[in-house]
C-alpha cells in the first residue's frame, strides 16, 4: 500500500465493531452525532454517513463497506430533540454492508469478504484514494504498468478524484446503460465514446434520435439512412437496401398475416430469385408465369439453381413482388393433367390481395426508398466495411432518426445491421480489432416479435450478439430508459452495467436479477440519485460503485422543448417607459439605419438604436441577441418612429 495512503489512519477512525453478520456489521458510530462533517489534509471525512464507504480493520486484510442506516439507540431517541431543552450526548449505530476484501500485503482486491471482521474492530472511513483504486487499479500489476483507461468520471462527493475503467471492464463483456429520463444516459453514452475514440478503438453507434449528432472530429463518420433531416452537415445519406435484408426481415416489413399469405409470399420471393437468374424464363414485366405452364421445365429450374433460390439473402426485384403473388393464386395442377400447373385460384387471390396492396403502398413510398428505391445510393454496408478500412476512424455514428416507424421498418433496419455486423464477427473480422457496438433506446430494437400465431418473426440479431459475440471480439453497449423491456436472458448477458435513476419498481427489480453483486441495500441507491450519478456493477469491478459521469465535451442534443421560450409572448420596449425595470434598460437612442453584424457573423443592413444599462451600452438590429435576467432575448423589430423595440425569448 505504499503507493495509497494507508487505509487505517486514526484521524480517519469513525466506529468500532458491535455485531458481525454473514454479509454486514453492525457497529457504533460515535461521530456521527456531530454537527457537520470533518476535514482531514483538506478532504472530507463523513463519520458515518449513509453511503458513505468505508474500511474496517481484519488483521492484514481490510474489509471495504458502505454505511447503510444510522440511528440512535430507542433511550436516546429524544435526546436529539431542541424542544425539550439541553441535549445529552449520543451514541449512534448503524449497519454496514461487507462488500470487498483487501489484501495490504499483496495490494490486491477481491469480492466478498475473505475473512470476517472481529468484534471490537475499528472502522475507517475510505480515503477517496483507495476508492478511485479500488475502482481502477485494483485489478492492475506490476507487470502491466500502461494500462488503458476510461477515465469518465469522479467521485460524488469529490469531483477532483477522478475514476477511470479499463475497456476490458466495461465492455468486455457486454455493457448497459440504464436509467430513467434525464438522469444522465446519454451523456454517460457520449462520455464513454468520447474517452474511447482517444485510443485505437473501433466503435459503431447505432443513434436511434439523432442527438449525437455533436459528436465531431476527424476520426468521426456520420451516416444517416432515410430522408430527412440530416445532422452535421458532413453526415453521408445512405440506404439499406432490402438485398442485404433476409426473408425473415421482409415477412416483418409486409406482415402477412394468414395461413395463405405467408406461403404465397415465400413462393413469389423463390419466383423471382429464380428469374433473377434465368430471366429468360421471365414475361414482359420481369414475372415467373406459372398457370396453366408446365410443370417439368420450371421444377428443373428450381433444382438446378436451388442453392441461390433457398437462400434467405439471395436479391431479387422487390417492384414486381405484388404481381408475382398473383401468380403464385393458382391450382397447384391442372384439371385435366398432372404436368401443368393449374388456372387462377379466385379465392387465393382474394386472400392476398390486402397483402398485395399492401406490398404496392410500402414499396412505392417515399418513406421507404432507403430500402426499396436506393439505386446508386451507398449502402449502410458499404459505410461498415469503409470504416473498418479507414484506420484513422474510430467511431461509426449511424442514425436511424430518419427511419420511419411504421411496418416496423426502423426496428427491421436496426435489426438487419446487427446482422451485418455479426456475420462479420462470425467470420473471424474483429479478432484482432474488437469492434464495441453502442444501441441507443435498446428498448425499441430488443424482444421484438412481429406477426401473428400463424406466422411469427424474431428480430434477434442484437440478442444474439450480446449472447454470442464477444467470443467473436464483438461487444454490445445497450442504452435504455425501460430495463424491464430488455429481454431477461439479454440483460444477464452484461457483464457492466451502468445505472442511474430508476424509480420504477419493476426497472429496480430487473437490475437486481440481472447483477449478482447488487442486492436491495445498494438498489435502494438508485431512485436517489442525482443527474449524472450512477451506480457502478460489473463483473470485473470488486464493488457496486457510487460515481458522477463527467460531462461529455460534445453533448447530446437530448433536451425537451424549452417551454420558457416556446410558451412565452414577444415583449415590446419603448423609450417613453424608461427606466425598465425589467430588462434594467434605462436608455433608448440614436435611432438611424446602418449596417450592423448578426451572431451568425452575416454583415446586413436596418434600423439600429443603443441600448443603454446602468453600466454599459451597446449597438443592437433587427435579430441581434443579448443576455438579460438569465436568459438571451433576440430583437425582432425596431419601431424607429415610435422609438420602441420588440424582442422574443430564445
């Protein structure tokens, strides 16, 4: 411990042992009965308080807590109580949880507790030090001395105390993000990547929003699929194309949704693969023609080209889908002979005729000519297979804003790309570069099932990853606001998980099955934390830790409408109610049209008047912007003939 201050200072002593238990002590904390905490080399010493982390002496070993309750014995209960007059002196008790065992000698930490404290033991408060260890470097060795880290965030009660994770602890094996609105998410996501695009790293972040868009260096790539609109501007629009889709991905997009549609979309889809290949035998409008054909010429088309036809990612021409499932309405033979195909099925056709028109509206869509109409467009693939390429890139950022959510198209795509990426795994392409996946609102993409009894469609691909991929040197990083929407068997799969506040039951219930090391003394953390506070889990991490995230540099444009700007009415200003007491504005003057600059740096022409404060004066015009009361007001008009100014909230 040479390198740490020693763990068991006496200006650092705040209790003794008074009962041990299988995983907790119970033991008197004499300081914390006083008024305020203490300082001890300019750092705080808490004295017993809840949360607060702690050692405890156990011959060569030191057994790392937290303080769980503190209370006073039922005599003294009224003691504390100013009403009735002079306050004796008090002797708290509290509990701590046991949760790590460390060995001074070896400088080596362990969960659980190695051996049990005795009674009489004395109690340390944790020197902020030994906790950023205990974090960091405790699984660290002589042998490895430059070790990566992931410093992304501090101490709650010592911002200067800075935490830091290997990469092979937090993704090694797996990772989620978890918490509820505003309690900090995204900017743990966007510090996360911002501290792994410093080293040698491959990340894809698959932006559900688009609010990582801010994302921006030169080491960054953006791509956006879909139409609309497209932040930063430096972002490639590009498309995933239905012939990098399976046949499962397209079942989801046209849901079928009879016993009769399903196996008639499946035939028309090996019709028009097998006219891809022999598009001889194909009629004027790129179709198979079946009814009353015979039978021989087509059945020997299929066995000769059967590998290309059964496969599920063989392309085809999606436009003349429709009227191939027409075709595909027919007897399966004829009246009067059993080598020719039979004549219309009425009844068929009328069966599949929604799932024609059906098939005609999504394919004909502007919405979705990222994936039916994206002749000469990049593919997502394309952008995959460049970045893995490109050895100067580090982050992949993928945004799905632009996917529409209807037929369950944005799911599908999302999907499909966690398809690409672990066929590539599967090939052996990031054994030597690990590639760490970040999806953001998980909840949208995980335990999907689309269709019916009939017919059912698993979108597994990201559950398949996190169950199989880091053999593959392929790692997920999850981030969503509803764990209990996370499938069980996926969220076990993490080995890290990030938690900030939850407070709903059934969220705080699904974290505590998912992470061993957590109980409901430490889940009971969780509805109380602060924005960008978090707890700490891993398999990798000897202890469940309380830490702040440190602001990312490039934050996410996750923000809600801002309803002081949006609901607030303009505000008209006129030199004749000078002073305002409002704006503190106690001078308007020198009207006169001149040229003046805008924020944006654009030099144009308008009225112009000074503003006059108690202490200052400036120039302002029609969209100029200033700081008054906390908030930034935007001139949008000057009357120069009434001499008064209008100005709006922004």
């Amino acid at each position: 411990m040479s390198e740490l201050p020693h763990p068991f200072e006496s200006q650092r002593c705040i209790g003794t042992v008074t009962q041990v238990g299988p995983n907790s002590v119970r033991a008197n904390l004499p300081r914390a009965g006083e008024n305020g905490s203490r300082l001890h080399h300019g750092l705080r010493v808490g004295g017993g308080e809840v949360g607060e982390f702690v050692v405890v002496e156990c011959d060569e070993l030191a057994v790392f807590g937290r303080v769980l309750d503190v209370r006073l014995p039922e005599r003294e209960r009224l003691t504390v109580e100013p009403s009735l007059g002079s306050q004796d002196e008090v002797h708290p008790v509290g509990a701590i949880q046991l949760l790590a065992t460390i060995d001074l000698s070896e400088m080596k930490a362990t969960p659980g507790i190695g051996r049990y404290p005795r009674l009489g033991g004395r109690i340390y408060s944790a020197h902020p030090e030994l906790v950023r260890w205990l974090l960091a470097d405790s699984a660290s060795s002589k042998d490895k001395p430059h070790v990566l880290h992931l410093s992304f965030a501090c101490l709650t009660d010592d911002h200067a105390v800075t935490l830091g994770v290997t990469p092979e602890q937090v993704f090694g094996r797996h990772c989620a993000v978890l918490g509820t609105t505003g309690g900090g998410k995204s900017w743990t996501v966007a510090r996360l990547l911002e501290e792994a695009t410093q080293h040698k790293s491959k990340l894809i972040l698959l932006d559900a929003t688009g609010e990582f868009w801010r994302l921006d260096s030169e080491c960054v790539r953006h791509v956006t699929i879909g139409e609309g609109p497209s932040l930063p501007d430096t972002a490639e629009r590009v498309a995933f194309p239905h012939s990098d889709m399976v046949e499962s991905d397209l079942f989801a997009l046209f849901r079928p949704n009879s016993q009769s549609q399903g196996p008639k979309l499946r035939e028309a889809i090996r019709s028009l693969r097998l006219v891809h290949c022999c598009d001889e035998m194909a009629d004027d409008n790129g179709n198979l023609i079946k009814r009353n054909a015979e039978r021989e010429p087509i059945e020997s088309a299929f066995a000769e080209y059967a590998e290309y036809v059964e496969s599920p990612r063989s392309p085809f021409a999606v436009n003349v889908l429709a009227r191939q499932i027409r075709e595909e309405c027919i007897w399966p033979y004829a009246r009067n002979s059993d080598y020719r195909f039979g004549d219309s099925n009425q009844q068929d056709e009328g069966y599949c005729l929604p799932l024609m028109m059906r098939i005609e509206s999504i394919t004909s869509s502007s919405d979705y000519a990222c994936v039916f109409r994206t002749e000469g467009m990049a593919t997502v693939a394309d952008s995959i297979d460049e970045f893995l390429e490109d050895e100067s890139a580090r982050l992949l950022r993928i945004s799905l804003q632009n996917v529409p959510f209807g037929n369950n198209a944005r799911e599908v795509v999302a999907n499909g790309i966690g398809r690409v990426l672990l066929d590539k795994a599967r090939d052996g392409n990031f054994r030597e570069q690990p590639l760490v996946v970040f999806l953001d609102e998980a909840h949208q993409f995980l335990n999907r099932t689309i269709g019916d009894d009939f017919l059912r469609v698993e979108l597994d691909a990201f559950g398949l990853v996190a169950k199989e991929g880091r053999k593959y040197g392929l790692s997920i990083c999850i981030a969503t606001q509803r764990p209990r929407d996370i499938p069980q068997d996926v969220l076990s799969q993490m080995g890290t998980l990030v938690v900030h506040r939850l407070i709903n039951d059934r969220d705080r219930e699904v974290v505590e099955r998912a992470a061993g090391e957590i109980d409901r003394s430490a889940a009971a953390f969780l509805p109380t934390l602060g924005p960008g506070e978090a707890i700490v889990i891993g398999v990798d991490i000897p202890v469940p830790m309380a830490i702040q995230v440190r602001k990312p540099t490039a934050r996410p444009d996750s923000q809600g409408p801002n309803y002081q700007v949006f609901w607030a009415y303009p505000k008209t200003i006129s030199a004749s109610s000078l002073p305002n007491e409002e704006f503190g504005i106690v001078g308007m003057s020198q009207f006169e049209e001149r040229e003046y600059e805008l924020p944006n740096g654009d030099v144009v022409d308008g009225i112009t008047c000074v503003l006059q404060f108690d202490d200052t004066s400036f120039e302002v015009g029609e969209g100029t912007v200033f700081s008054c009361g906390d908030f930034d007001w935007e001139v949008t008009t000057i009357d120069d003939f009434d001499e008064s100014i209008t100005v709006k909230r922004v």
